[in-house]
C-alpha cells in the first residue's frame, strides 16, 4: 500500500475476521478509509 510495508492480503485478512473498518484503522494508524476502500476494490 501506498509504499508501506502492509500488504493488501494483511487488511483482507482482518476484514475476514470479522474487524470493522474503524477496529482496523485502530489496529493500523498509518492506513486512512481510502486505503481500506481500495484494498476491498483489489480484491474484487
């Protein structure tokens, strides 16, 4: 992502463990909504 070290299958990952986008965002304080919003388009 965006030249970080957090893969997109890391935040999949957490969205099928059934985290929210907020508990991940808590989780992961350098990731904004946009990021989640893309991995999720990614994955798609």
């Amino acid at each position: 992502m965006r030249g970080m070290r957090i893969r997109v299958s890391d935040v999949l990952d957490l969205f099928a463990a059934a985290l929210s986008a907020e508990e991940i965002l808590e989780e992961m304080p350098d990731l904004e909504a946009d990021d989640l919003r893309a991995s999720l388009l990614y994955a798609t």
